[in-house]
C-alpha cells in the first residue's frame, strides 16, 4: 500500500515538472486590423460612424514574463470629420446652429501614422497553464505608454486664434488653410483589451486604445472658437482605436535556465 502511494506520488511529480517544462516565448510579431475614430472640436461623440476609417497596424512585443509585456507597434489610418449638423456653435464654419449660405461646411480626411510603445500588465498570468503554472488562456490587460502621431492633412492647416476678430467688415466664408500640411505630435496611449491564447504560438487580442495628443490641428484647424489655450492636452484633439490583432511567438526561453 505504502509503496503503491509513494509511486503515486512520484508519478504525480514527475508530470507536473514536466507540465511545468513546455516552451516560454520572449517575442511575439504579427498585426491587427481595426477602426480609428476621430475625437476632437468637430466631433464630441466617443464612437461616431460619420467620424469612423478603417486601420491598420504591425507589432512587436517583448514578453517579460506572464504578468506583463513591451509592445511596439506601427499603425496606419485616417480621421475624418465635418462641421455639418454641429450643435457646437464656430464663427467660421457652417454649423448646425450657423448655416450662413456663403459658408460650405468643413470637410476633412487626414491620414495618421503612428508609432507608440506600451507597457502591458495582464491581470492574470497568461499562457496555456503548461508553460507556466496557474497561467490562463484568457486575461484583460492594461496599457499605457508613450507614442508619436503623423497627420497629413491634404488641404493644409490654420489657426483661427491667431486671425482677427469678427466685425461688420468681417469678410464671410471658408477660411483659407494656407500652414503646413504636415503635423508631427506626441500622444499618450492608453489601451484596455482582452488577450486570448489559441495555441501554444498563436494570440488573439481585441483592444481599445485611445490617443491624446498634444496637438489641436489634426483636423486642420487650431482654436476654432477663436480663443488661444495652454497647458498639456487642453482643447487638443484625440483619436482612438478599435483593434482585433494576431501575433505569433518566437525566440524560446533556455528550457535549463530559471524562468521568470
């Protein structure tokens, strides 16, 4: 009996060493397709079809150990928005509160690219519970990080701020975009999103990540409202995404060596 449970015993430890034995992944490559919403003066809303552009982006991410991860990632898409039907009232652009005939509502489509790294905090140990002891296939994370924004705004910028007041000589219209075409900013990405282990090498995510950037002009027009603001992310326009991504795993950890 005695020698029945020692070997029981022995078994048991042997499989679960074993179990404890399949493959750890520092890296995982691969992209993610989603939609961008832009968030700023012509648009107030958090999701908004009118204001939506399909998106794209690759990835790279260091995993650290199960709890927690560096992710690179390069994203491409647009935002887009009008002045139309605005309840928002702008001296200069045709609004729903404001539809002077001489004024065409505001129209624009700027394309993004942006660069961002994110830290990663899973809420649970993730990976298949083979590789790592108490590990789930499936985890909320949490992200925040640091990342920089590209807008080609095609038909160029303004700052309204810096034009003159209104009077009764006050020429109606469209203002002429005559600054640059090109934004360069930084922004701040935070993301929350679930992870999904199908296989031992293969990760599903599904995320929203928003950026507030230190820009005002990713629409093309700074200080609509004719008042020069200040400060870090005051009256500065954002935009978020809405990703499904898949990313394989590479680059095995030394199976003899102390896992984190």
């Amino acid at each position: 009996m005695f020698k029945s449970l020692l070997t029981t015993a022995i078994l048991f430890s042997c499989s679960m060493v074993m179990a404890q034995d399949d493959p750890e992944y520092r890296m995982e490559f691969g992209a993610g397709l989603g939609l961008t919403t832009y968030e700023g003066d012509f648009n107030g809303k958090i999701l908004s079809g009118e204001n939506t552009s399909p998106s794209a982006s690759i990835m790279l991410r260091r995993v650290m150990n199960p709890r927690s991860a560096l992710r690179f990632a390069l994203g491409f898409g647009s935002v887009r928005g009008t002045s139309k039907n605005l309840s928002t009232y702008y001296p200069d652009f045709n609004t729903k509160r404001y539809q002077e005939s001489e004024r065409v509502p505001y129209e624009f489509k700027n394309t993004l690219v942006d660069f961002n790294a994110l830290y990663e905090y899973n809420f649970f140990p993730y990976g298949t519970g083979r590789d790592y002891r108490g590990a789930k296939r499936l985890t909320p994370f949490l992200g925040v990080g640091l990342g920089f924004t590209y807008a080609n705004c095609k038909n160029g910028t303004i700052d309204i701020s810096a034009m003159p007041a209104q009077s009764d000589t006050y020429t109606f219209g469209t203002p002429e975009m005559t600054g640059s075409k090109g934004v360069f900013t930084a922004n701040l990405p935070i993301a929350f999103g679930v992870k999904y282990k199908v296989a031992d090498r293969v990760n599903l995510g599904l995320e929203w990540m928003v950026h507030f950037t230190l820009s005002d002009k990713l629409d093309g027009v700074k200080e609509p409202y004719h008042i020069s603001s200040s400060g870090i992310f005051k009256n500065t326009d954002c935009y978020s995404n809405l990703q499904v991504s898949v990313t394989y795993s590479f680059w095995e950890k030394c199976k003899t060596c102390f896992k984190d």
